[in-house]
C-alpha cells in the first residue's frame, strides 16, 4: 500500500544527490512537504524546481551552521514533523594509509552533523507534539566489511548507539526514532556529492550487486507512514544476493 505522507513537514540531509535526493523526491510524492540540506546548491536547486522543495544549502561539517540550516528550513516549513538524517561522508583506507584529516571529516560529517541536525530540530519535533528521528546508517554499522572500513564503520557504529540513546532519551515526547541501514547502493557513475551519500558507498567491496536509492527511499516512505503507536526501530535492507 502506498503510504500518505500528507500534511508532514520533512527535513532531509545530503538531499542534493544519491539516497538523499531519493528519500527528498519520494517524500514529496507521497505528499510531505520537504526541506533538503546539502552542499551543492545547484542540485538542490534542480531538485526545487522538480518537486516543490526547499533548497537549504550547508555544510554540515559546520555545527553551527547546520543548526542554523536547520531553524532556516522549520521557518520555511513552517514546522518540522520528521528529520532525515542521510548525510555521510566515505573516506576509505586501512588506517596506516589515511590521514587525520579524512578521519575527522567523517566523524564530523557522519557523527557530529547528525548530533547537531537532531538536536536543532527536536524542538520542532516537540512543538508539532511528536514525529520522527531517521538516521540513515549502513550495514557497515554492524560489522566491518575489510580493513579499508575500520574508521567509516566506526561512525556508522557510533550512528547505532546514538539513536538508540535518543529513542530513550525521547520517549516521552512521543518522538520515534527509527535507524535505515542499507547495503550495498548503487550510485552515479563517477560517484556523487561525498556528503550526501553515506554507507554504502561501501562497493568498494568489489562487486556490482546494489540496490538502489530508490529502494531506500521507499523504506523510509514506509517508516515514515507508520501509525503514531508503532516506532519501527531498525530495518536493514541490502541486495539478496549480497553475502556480508
């Protein structure tokens, strides 16, 4: 059954390609109003011209900014009911070969931005009397693939805890929290913007089998269109013939 995301005001990070621009474009058809947080204004505003949603353009490893981004898009929303947190960054390489640099940019990207999105939007989430946290992990989030994926994985395991913290943390305020972990995702050729798309970027593991942005999106429609007294925790979603 389709779900009717009429009426829902919906902030989605690293929306300007990808998975983001997935779950931004199939929010919108399901009836939502979207925000969509990236770094690449032209995408994002293609992606406007498309859908009807707004362009915010940040760079979210600024904390300040983001939470700025974040009261932009509530203003132009007029509100916001759920947050999409789908931003990632995949910085590979044993650790022996990387650098502080590429750590720290992941960490910033994958753990501190959606720290900084969630807890700038949870207000809004409060005033609109509930809705919804979805944090967009990978299945690298629960195990390590190969050595190249230590720290990536590391973030993504961090992803696990922290909302599993902010399901407690916001029971009360009948705010769902929910964690999308994909497998493997096939991307654009070339590859796309580094901060928007996230835990899969993990074909470096050598093989064609994917699904795609599409079928994240749809997940997260599906989430998303839950009754208000079922929190679908966690779903991860991968190809059926991808073996880790």
């Amino acid at each position: 059954m389709a779900q009717d995301l009429a009426g829902r005001r919906i902030l989605v990070t690293g929306a300007s390609s990808g998975i983001g621009e997935g779950i931004a474009r199939a929010c919108a058809a399901a009836g939502a109003s979207v925000a969509g947080l990236a770094r690449r204004t032209d995408r994002l505003d293609a992606l406007a011209d498309e859908t009807g949603c707004i362009p915010v353009t940040v760079d979210l490893r600024d904390t300040a900014a983001a939470q700025t981004a974040v009261a932009t898009a509530a203003h132009a929303l007029n509100g916001i009911d759920a947050v999409v947190n789908n931003a990632g960054l995949w910085r590979g390489g044993p650790v022996m070969d990387t650098t502080v640099e590429s750590w720290r940019a992941m960490l910033e990207v994958n753990v501190l931005g959606l720290l900084a999105v969630t807890q700038a939007a949870v207000g809004h989430l409060r005033a609109a009397g509930g809705g919804d946290v979805v944090n967009v992990s990978s299945l690298s989030g629960r195990r390590v693939p190969n050595a190249a994926a230590g720290v990536y994985s590391g973030t993504k395991f961090a992803v696990h805890a922290i909302s599993e913290g902010l399901r407690r943390e916001l029971l009360a305020d009948r705010i769902r929290v929910t964690v999308v972990s994909p497998g493997m995702v096939a991307i654009e050729a070339g590859g796309s913007d580094p901060e928007s798309d996230l835990g899969d970027r993990l074909r470096d593991l050598g093989s064609d089998v994917s699904i795609t942005p599409e079928h994240v999106a749809r997940t997260i429609v599906h989430v998303l269109g839950q009754p208000p007294e079922i929190t679908l925790r966690e779903i991860a979603l991968a190809p059926t013939a991808q073996e880790s």
